[in-house]
C-alpha cells in the first residue's frame, strides 16, 4: 500500500478520473492497424479469472521497443470454440517461427515475429490495439505482387522471371485456364 496524496501534492485530495482526458493521453501511443514486425518480449501461461481455464499471455513489443500489446490465447476454456481457435494461433505462430511444436512458452521470448494490429474501441475506455494475425517477418514475407510472381516463378521453375502473373486467372493444377 502506498498513499497517492503524498505523491502527487497537496492540492488534490482525491483523484478524479472524471477529470482525466484518456484520449488525449493514449491515443498517441496507438500504432496505425495493419502489420508490423516485432518480437516476443515475454509469453507464460495464466488462469483465467473464473479460475476454470488458462491462457497463453504475450507481450509483443515493436522492433523499436517503443509500444507493447498484450494478447491472450486460450488454451484451456469451457469454450471449446475459444480453445479451437487459441490452438490455430499458436500453429500460426509455430509456422511463422519455422518449429514443428511449441512445448513451452520459453520457446517464443525473445522470437521476432509480425502482428496484424487492429485498433478496437472499448466504450468508455480509450482505444487500444489489438493483435489479429501473426506472421513471418516482413524480412521473409512477400510485400507486392511483384515479389509473389518472383516466388511463383522460383516454385514453377519458370526461366523467365520478368513475366507477370495474371492474378484474375483461375488456373488449376496444370496451368490451364478453367472457362467461364
């Protein structure tokens, strides 16, 4: 316990959260939606509130140490919907890591991995980001159209790499184009 009076001065003798513009203060440190790399600052399992589930917490940090969202992935919930997707997330991120498993949280402090940050509003309480997606790192993810035809291109063998792909085709298999 500690007296908060005794902190911020005499001339306040309660703090007022009334009087506290909460846009104003932590809306600055909202990061634009969309991906972003970064890493893995901490990760460690904990009991939900109800006490009868548990979560994978993970604290993701931007590569420039300057913001932090927090994530929660249920891994243990009397939602087996909750659990389902919690376990998709993390063989997203095992793949996006390049391990077969994840035994332990251990295994992902420290790991550089992009987000897809959202911006989610919470009523009264000011805006705050989100994780949505994980991913590879922008350093291994294609960013244009261009660099998918390039890995296309690799895949198929094709000499020719300055073709362009045409996207809109439905081609199968054999590379033939499916009519309409």
């Amino acid at each position: 316990m500690g007296n908060i009076s005794s902190l911020i001065g005499n001339n306040q003798q309660h703090i007022q959260p009334s009087g506290v513009d909460y846009n104003a203060v932590t809306n600055k440190n909202l990061l634009p939606a969309g991906w972003m790399d970064g890493y893995i600052e901490s990760a460690e399992i904990r009991n939900t509130k109800s006490g009868t589930g548990q979560y994978i917490y993970i604290a993701w940090r931007t590569l420039d140490g300057q913001h932090l969202v927090h994530d929660h992935i249920n891994i243990k919930n009397d939602n087996p919907v909750a659990v389902d997707i919690g376990l998709r997330t993390l063989s997203t991120i095992a793949r996006a890591l390049g391990m077969e498993s994840i035994d332990d949280t251990e295994q992902l402090n420290g790991r550089e991995i992009a987000v897809r940050l959202a911006i989610e509003e919470a009523g009264e309480w000011p805006a705050r980001n989100v994780i949505k997606a994980y991913a590879k790192t922008s350093t291994t993810r294609p960013k244009r159209a261009s660099d998918l035809d390039k890995i296309r291109h690799q895949i198929r063998g094709d000499e020719n790499r300055n073709q362009r792909t045409n996207f809109r085709s439905a081609e199968g298999p054999t590379g033939d184009e499916i009519p309409f």
